[in-house]
C-alpha cells in the first residue's frame, strides 16, 4: 500500500466545556476532553468492568465557536479528525508531548439533560439519526449515458 491514513472516530461525553482562544488575526481555537467507555464482563470473576479513555479535542475557527455555543459538559458528540502530536517545553526546559485530536467533523447527538432523562426513565431511547435525504430520480433510474 502506497498511501498512509490518519482517520479517528470517537463518540463520547464532554468531560468538560469548551475552552476558547482568539487570535489577533481573527481565527479561533477551542479545546475540551472527551471521555470514551469501554465496559466488559471478566469471565473469571463475572464483575462487570468499565474503563475510561482520555482524549484531547482541538476544533478551529467556526466549529470551534458551534461547538462552545451548544456544547456543554456531559453531552455526547461524535468527533471526526486526525491525531497530532505536539512538542513543547515545560517550566524546567524538559520537553513534553501531547497527543491530540484535530478535529474535522462533529455530529451532535445529546445533552446531558436528555441523557439524565432517559437514565431516570430506565428505558433507553435511541436518539434519532438524521440521514440526508436521497433523491429519489437517481436511485431507481438506470442511466447509461454514466462516464464510468
């Protein structure tokens, strides 16, 4: 294979808001952590076992500035992007790393308050997934005048 891939997809909740930084020239930076869970059942032990994953969002410019206005801690988002890893020097000249998500796409999927609603509930409904419209014509129609 010729080619390489750097390609995340994460679905989590906040773990915190979104942090902002302006810059002189206009453009925009907003941080935040997502929290992702993986929970599994110990076959030896039959204990029920869940364990948390940190990551470290970065979105820029618009969707930095979507992403503070309705997000929230707790709400659940689906983030799409790349890994970057930063190098930087700390306090004592040591240099440190941070391995972060650039964001380039995220999806909504729901508040914490829906979240905290369906848990009280103790019936799980699905959040509804929104799927852009197909067009009909060129679905069913058989075209042969395609280029390819």
């Amino acid at each position: 294979m010729s080619g390489t891939l750097n390609k995340v997809m994460l679905i989590g909740h906040l773990g915190d808001e979104v942090k902002m930084h302006y810059f002189e020239g206009g453009g925009c930076v907003g941080r935040f952590p997502l929290a992702t869970n993986e929970t599994y059942t110990n076959k030896q032990t039959n204990e029920r076992i869940s364990n948390t994953e940190w990551h470290n969002i970065v979105v820029r410019n618009k969707g930095a500035e979507i992403c503070e206005k309705y997000l929230s801690k707790g709400d659940k988002v689906y983030i799409e992007g790349r890994l970057k890893t930063r190098k930087w020097q700390d306090d004592k000249g040591n240099d440190r790393y941070s391995t972060e998500v650039q964001c380039t796409d995220f999806t909504f999927l729901s508040t914490k308050k829906e979240s905290d609603a369906n848990a009280s509930n103790k019936v799980a409904e699905p959040t509804p997934v929104v799927k852009p419209e197909v067009n009909a014509e060129s679905v069913g129609e058989d075209n042969d005048d395609l280029p390819f």
